[in-house]
C-alpha cells in the first residue's frame, strides 16, 4: 500500500510528519509518498535510517496555510505539498491521503481532487473520540454546515461501516444528537433524519442528548456540520478549561501540591482519556479514495498513528464497502432527493 | 414586588420550593403567591414561621409534567400550578413568575399566556454560566430551534440587557457563537447574523469558537436554541463525565485517596464553578413579563437565589429597557423582516 502523506501540513512539519513516517514504514510496512521542498524534506529524511525504496519524495514549492479560503487555495496553490499529495491518490499513484494541514483544503480537495463516491451526497468528517466507557464517532463534524436528512442518513451509514470494520463493533448503535430524546423533538433537520433513520434497516437508537453523548454508550453520532463542530469544540473547551484550572488550584498551596503529587498518576491518566487526538486521524468519509486529517499539532507518533489508521482503512475495503451498501439502501430514499 | 410561584415544578417539590419562598420573603422582602394543592401546601408552610400576609395561596388540582407536550398541556391543564401562576401575571397580579417545571411549558406559557413584548420575535431562554475568569450568558439556550438573523439580533439586544443591568457589566461583548472565528465562517444563519450584529451599535467582538466560550470572555453569546442546548448539555456532560471518572480514580487505591482528601478543598470548589445551576434561575428574555426558570433539582437555596434574580430583574425593569430600546434600534432592520 502506498500512502501520499503531506510533509508540509501541521505545526511541528516537515520534522514530526518524516520522523513519523519513517517510523510507519519500518513498523507498518507501507510505502510513503511524501510531499514538500525537495532538499528540505530530503535533509530532515537523512537523519534517519531506513528501507531508501519505502519512502519517495515528490517535489512541492507551495504550502496552505490554515487560514486561507480552502477552494481559493486549492486552485491557486497547484505546486502545494497538499494538492500534490491529493492529485497522486487521484492520479492512481497513491492509495490514501494523509495531512496535518488545513482542514478545510483537505475537505475541498476530498471533494474537488478525489472525488465522491457515486450517490454520496457530501463527504463527512469523521473524528473517533475517547468516551467515558468506549469510544464514539461524529459524523459531521464540520464539514457541511447546512445540511438536508438526507446527508444525515448517509452519514450515519458510512460512521456504520467504518465503526464495524475498525473498531471492530458488530452491527454499532447509531443515535442521532438532538435536543431532546423524544422522537418529536428538534429542529425541522432533525425530526426529518428521525423519520429517516427510524425507517432504515441500521441500528437506530433514537436522539442522544449532547450530554449523554461523552458517555459512549452509543457508537456513531449523526449531525450536521455545525452541531458536529460545536459539540467537539465545546467538548475541547469545558475540558481544556477544567484541566487548566485544576493545574492553578493545584498549585496553590503545599498541600494541594502535595494532593497532587499524589494523584499524577490519575491526572495523566486522565488527560490522555480526554484528549481527543489521541486517536490519531478523522476519516473524511464519502470520497472515493482514503482521506484522513491528523490533528494540526501531531507529534511523531500521532502521525504513526494516523498511517496506522490509513492502512486499516485500506485494508478494511472501507470505500469498496460503502460504494456496496449505498447501492443497497432503499434506492428510493437516496436517489429521489435532489442534491 | 409579588412573585408567583409553581408551588409543585421541580424534583423537589412542594418541600424545596416552599421552604425557599420562605426564606425569600424573610430575607429579601417580596411577597409571594404559591400555586398548588392548597391543603398540601399550607401543610408545608405550616412547617415554617414568617410573616403571614407576605405568602398566599392559590389553589390548583392539576400538575404539567416535564415530559408532556408543552402547548397541549397548557390547553388542557387550565388548572394546573403552571397555569395559575402564568396567569396571576397575565391578570397584572403578581409582577413575575418562578417555575421549577417543564422547561417547554414555561416557555410556551411566556408566549402563549403572558404574550411577547412588542416587536419582538421569539422569547429566549438565557441562562447565565460560571466561566473560568467571569460568568457569561448562552442565548437561545433552547426555546427556538429554528431561528432567523433578526431573532439572533433581538436575542443580542435583550441579553446585553439584561447582563449590563444584572450583573453591572457596562456595555457587555457580544459574541456569536460560530465554528470559525472569520467573518465567513459558518452556516447561513450565522453569516447573515453576523452582517447584522456587525452594523448593530452593540458591543460585537465577532465569531467566538464554542472552546473559548467557556473562559468567560466574552459576556453575552448569540446562536440559535439548536446550538445553544447543543453547547449548555455538552458542557454538562463533560464536566460531568470528568468528575465521575475522576471519583472513581481516586478511590481506586490508599495513595489516591489520601491525595483526594488532601485536595478536597480544591473539588468543592471546582465542582460549585463547574455547576451551571449555581446562577439560579434562567430568565425568558422577551415575554412582557419576569419569567424564571429554576433549574428542575432545585433546593431550597437555588429558589430563593431565583426569587432574588427575579426581584433584580423587577428592580432594574429589564422588561422596559427591552421595550425601549427596542424601539431605539433601526426601524428598518426590525420591522421589515416578516415573522
């Protein structure tokens, strides 16, 4: 398997992305493609040791950044590390996509580079989060901020697939994030998706509350985009926020420094458990080739982890599978909405 | 001032609900009306001493409970503790209403019953939340799923308001809660608002992430009720989700124990910043009268922190400066929208 991996994307490039990629090759036994300025990623690749056939360089003299419109910059920057990186899974070259740069560039190349998959209305952002009791999948999470119940459905059929072949979950619970759990509640999007998803042959369990969400009773949560994003960046905030307060009272005073000395075992623990990335990559599901976004601030072994999650998606068939389900699901339900 | 209270709304009433009045009009000086079965609730008093004329009691036979259809119920439960005390401030009775009941019904009562103030739109539930450094407000908190610029403007207004009256902040920030903090950003919703909030003579600082809502930077939030009880149950779930892991943690060995103990001062704290019921009530920003909502697990302390907030809200006649001002702000960007 061959994976495009954006050299330029994320705070810590190129170093953290060659470092992680080296140590994939070695562990993983892919092949890496990586994209940037040549001799700089060449340099930073001579540190280290390893099989020379596993990893090529193609040459980019461009890089996105983050804050730039994402269509603006994919036309503009056709010399980027990331549309480089996108046109060799486009071009048949490379298998899957990874980077750590701009989300919305990587969402817009899913799209306009690599293409959907044939009836997907919308690629989808797919983060995996560590719930109190297991993980869960949200889906969007802020790719599409408007959205018809049609797109919910297919977002919540292709969360499906993923959570079963990945995580390894048969047949997951699919539950929809709404304001209420009764079936009447929400806005007109969500009691459309209830009518919808009650009607489809997955796993429904009804609406979550956002507050029962963190749990991870239920395995893959469906929304649109802006809900999706609010969720996790509230989940981010009122974490960040808790944990950073507790570090000040901590150190206070000697006794609760003491406290604390004594519990770092459950801290660290803990900030691991609630730290979102630490499960490496988000899937942009819906486009016909593997797409995964690792967190901006990767560090080497998040990167590993993220073209760990690649291969598995690859090796999983995931697209292969959700082209196949799509064709199953009720024809009449995806293909006579307009898009 | 006279306050009707929903003698039987709550998890925890009539007991917490009277004993709180009972406290309320010895401490604070209001008079106070209770609503509910008279003889279950002269009982309760009984149990009391305070001055006899400063609580009355209306009789009513039937209970809304939190789990009926709100409009339904208001209709067909005439006789109800909501009922009666939404209409001793329609009939100019009482000068505010207290309920620790179905959220829904209370707000279709503030519409339905006591009606809205003139020109403006849709009523909002804003709850205010402990921050890290300063509380800020959320609103809609969840009356209005499906909502249009001008109500996210009118819903500005009213909280900087309220907030600048209330809690003595002078010309509070308005954020808009978006998923991106550029102008661009967000749904069609939000980038319509944002035009609006931005040529407003509000205090606008902009798109605020959910993640920096919890800082308390900013003072008065804007969105839709979908995003706002998307954002108020996130928070409490994570928060929430935190502490109990973390109780289980801590009583997993002796170490962590002794550790717990030595930072018990610190979780006390931390828990009461992190309880977004400490503020008390939340109020219905726009009905033409004081409406609170305590929250459902009220005790008898967070009631009479709700009747103090209603007293504040009466004293600083917030109900007339939103009159006032509504009337101040362009014509034109009100008027000319439709309903």
């Amino acid at each position: 398997m061959i994976i495009a991996v954006d050299g330029m994307g994320g705070d810590n490039a190129p170093e953290a992305v060659v470092e992680g990629c080296v140590e994939a090759v070695k562990e993983l036994g892919v092949k890496i493609i990586l994209t940037g300025p040549e001799e700089l990623i060449k340099k930073t690749l001579s540190k280290y040791t390893f099989p020379s056939e596993s990893i090529a360089v193609v040459n980019s003299t461009e890089v996105i950044s983050p804050n730039e419109e994402p269509v603006k910059a994919l036309k503009q920057k056709k010399d980027s590390s990331l549309v480089k990186a996108l046109n060799l899974v486009k071009n048949g070259e490379a298998d899957a996509v990874l980077s750590a740069g701009s989300t919305g560039a990587l969402m817009a190349g899913a799209t306009l580079i690599i293409g959907r998959i044939k009836g997907i209305k919308r690629v989808a952002l797919a983060p995996i989060m560590p719930g109190k009791t297991n993980p869960f999948m949200v889906t969007d999470a802020g790719a599409n901020v408007d959205c018809k119940p049609i797109y919910l459905l297919q977002f919540a059929l292709m969360g499906k697939i993923y959570f079963e072949n990945i995580l390894k979950v048969k047949n997951p619970t699919i539950g929809l994030i709404n304001i209420g759990s009764e079936e009447e509640k929400g806005n007109e999007l969500t009691k459309e998706t209830h009518k919808l998803l009650k009607s489809s042959n997955l796993n429904f369990v009804g609406n979550i509350e956002p507050r029962d969400v963190p749990s991870g009773e239920t395995n893959v949560l469906v929304c649109d985009g802006f809900v999706g994003n609010t969720f996790l960046k509230t989940y981010e905030g009122v974490a960040g926020s808790i944990f950073s307060l507790l570090k000040t009272e901590i150190m206070s005073s000697l006794k609760t420094k003491l406290g604390g000395l004594l519990l770092k075992s459950v801290f660290d623990n803990f900030k691991r458990k609630f730290d979102y990335t630490e499960y490496g990559g988000s899937a942009f599901l819906g486009a016909k080739g593997i797409v995964i976004k690792a967190h901006g601030s990767s560090n080497s072994k998040a990167f590993k982890n993220a073209i760990k999650q690649a291969k598995d998606t690859y090796e999983q068939n995931i697209v292969g599978r959700i082209t196949e389900e799509l064709e199953k699901l009720d024809a009449g339900s995806i293909n006579d909405t307009e898009d």
